[in-house]
C-alpha cells in the first residue's frame, strides 16, 4: 500500500494475516488483491447407486423412490432445475437414476442411459455448443454439461450423477439435494417447507410428473435387514475393501468411509447384479479425490473390474447376477476429471 508524503509516494508491503477458513470456505487469491481471503466453496450433490444422495451441505441419506424427482431447483430466481427419472431395475424394492434433465428457461437438455445426450428432444452428438446456455462435451467415460448460469453436471450414463452449483446459489436452491445453506440439519424440507426426518417421506413429496412417471407402486423399502442370510457373508466382504486396503488408506484419515460402506452393503444386498457395489466405491474415490487423496488401483481391488471372484461363485452365486453395468469394466479416471 502506498501513500503520499509531500508529493512523493511512500510505499509499505502489505503483510498478510495467517487465516484459516470455516468448513464451508476456501483460502484463494482474488484479482487485484495482495492477500488471499476466505470465499465460499462451490456446492457439490451426488446421486450414486440405488439412490443415495449427499446434499449441498453433506447430507447423507437413501432414498429408493422410483418415479420422477426434483432433484435441484434455484426457488429464489427460477434459473434453473435439475429433475431426475428413478427406474425400479425390475425388482420390488431397489431402483437407479435413469435420467436427469437440465432446464434453463426454455431450453432443456436431458442426459440419459449410455450417455445419449437430447437437447429439446433431439439428439445430438458430443462436444456440442449451445449457444449462450451450455457447453456438452465427453471426458474419460462421462459427459461433463457446463452451463453458463453457474451450474455443471458430470453424468456416466448408468447411474452417477454430480452436481456442481457456484457459491452464488447459496441459500436460493430446494429439492432433493438440499437448501445449500451451509447447515445440514434443515436439509430435508419438504416442497411445502416441513423439516421432516422421514427420507421417504421427504423425497416423496418431491415427486414431479404424476403417477404415470413411476415404474412400480410407491411402498417403503427395507433396508439391509432384507438381505438373505446365504448372501449376507459374501455382501460384506465386497464391502470391506473401504476399510481393509491399501487403496483407500490415505482418503480414509480425511474423508470417513463410514455412509459410503453403508450404501455399498445395501446396493451388493439388494441388486442382482455382482458390481452394483461399486458405485458406492466410485463415488467415495471421487469425494477422495477432492481432497487430495485419490485412491490408486481401487477398481481391481473393489472387485469392479474383470471376471467376478472365486469366492463369490463358491456356494452358487445366488443373487449374484450378470453385471449391473453394461460398461463392464470403464470405471471413472478420477484424476481426469474436473474435482
């Protein structure tokens, strides 16, 4: 800083304090500023396996809906609205996000199974330009949708969904991702404001598109409890990877796998296929990824890739189906893609 002391400037160099920054903020240099200050972190929602959310604000729950949801919405403004399409898998009690469609005034894009991508209705091929709306483009085994309102949208085709919203929508969003207000306790308001702590009844009362958006009678599922006894040992053990390797050893001092090892015994238990237990490892290796922690070599040692393990054939593989995902073994490069 600089003042002026008879008609000559006098310059000091402006020391900077040694901050550190609340949860919800980062430390970053700002243009034409000498000292970095605490600013707010973009917003983050991922939706991964038979569905499991974590909101804006961190929070983490299940939710096996199999209708049409709003998943983000700007309720302040009206930019935006992010709504996904949950499919039942053809069972009674597990589903997965099949869609998720992106409005932005009158423009709507829609991102779905093996990636096709519609832009008010029609397909189209990637990269792809709208003008003034969005820019679509493929990297290392997703689509990757940026819009020029703040907001972006990393989709794999089978299930995967992150959402990244700009600091600026703090406070100004509902739907199944939650209020983005720092506060995760208030995350789960109904559409009519209620803070509820039933997630059936939450994301429930989020559903859009009427009955006919449904794929099977909307009932309350069980949880792990469901699991056969004959399946339990076996589910486990895909399961313990999070905490009995290598791989995750280091995210695992920074990031607890605790919700993400629950999410995995619930989707190995309750799908037919033998890898729906690895969406639950993909999306904790992107969470570690954030941090500076990425697991190396997880897909092999998740079992997420190859021919399934002896040992889960021992016995007859029972509930183990053929691979839930039809892109085999083209799991995310979490060091490719934009954290």
């Amino acid at each position: 800083s600089c003042e002026c002391h008879g008609g000559e400037p006098r310059c000091a160099m402006e020391r900077c304090k040694t901050m550190s920054c609340p949860s919800d903020q980062t430390l970053r240099q700002l243009p034409g500023q000498c000292c970095p200050k605490c600013v707010d972190i973009d917003g983050i929602c991922t939706v991964f396996g038979d569905p499991h959310y974590k909101t804006f604000d961190g929070k983490f729950y299940s939710f096996q809906g199999s209708c049409k949801y709003q998943l983000v919405s700007d309720c302040k403004n009206h930019t935006f609205s992010i709504r996904i399409s949950n499919d039942a898998r053809n069972t009674s009690h597990s589903s997965w996000t099949r869609t998720a469609t992106l409005r932005i005034g009158s423009t709507k894009i829609n991102m779905g199974k093996k990636m096709r991508i519609k832009v008010n209705g029609e397909r189209v091929t990637l990269p792809n330009t709208i003008n003034g709306v969005a820019d679509i483009s493929r990297s290392n085994g997703s689509v990757i949708l940026k819009a020029n309102i703040g907001v972006q949208m990393l989709w794999d085709g089978d299930g995967f969904l992150e959402v990244t919203v700009s600091s600026s929508y703090k406070g100004k969003l509902c739907g199944l991702c939650g209020n983005f207000n720092s506060v995760a306790r208030d995350d789960m308001r109904s559409r009519d404001g209620r803070l509820l702590t039933d997630t059936w009844r939450f994301g429930s009362s989020w559903r859009v598109g009427g009955h006919r958006a449904c794929t099977r009678k909307q009932e309350r599922p069980g949880g792990i409890s469901r699991c056969r006894q004959s399946k339990l040992p076996k589910v486990r053990r895909l399961c313990r990877v999070f905490d009995h390797h290598k791989a995750f050893a280091e995210c695992a001092a920074k990031v607890n796998p605790h919700n993400y090892k629950e999410a995995c015994l619930l989707d190995a238990c309750s799908c037919t296929g033998y890898r729906c237990h690895c969406a639950a490892y993909r999306a904790y290796a992107r969470e570690c990824a954030r941090v500076g922690a990425e697991p190396l070599n997880w897909v092999h040692a998740a079992f997420c890739e190859g021919p399934p393990p002896q040992w889960l054939n021992r016995g007859g593989r029972k509930g183990f189906g053929r691979s839930a995902t039809p892109k085999d073994t083209n799991l995310l490069n979490i060091g490719a893609l934009p954290k």
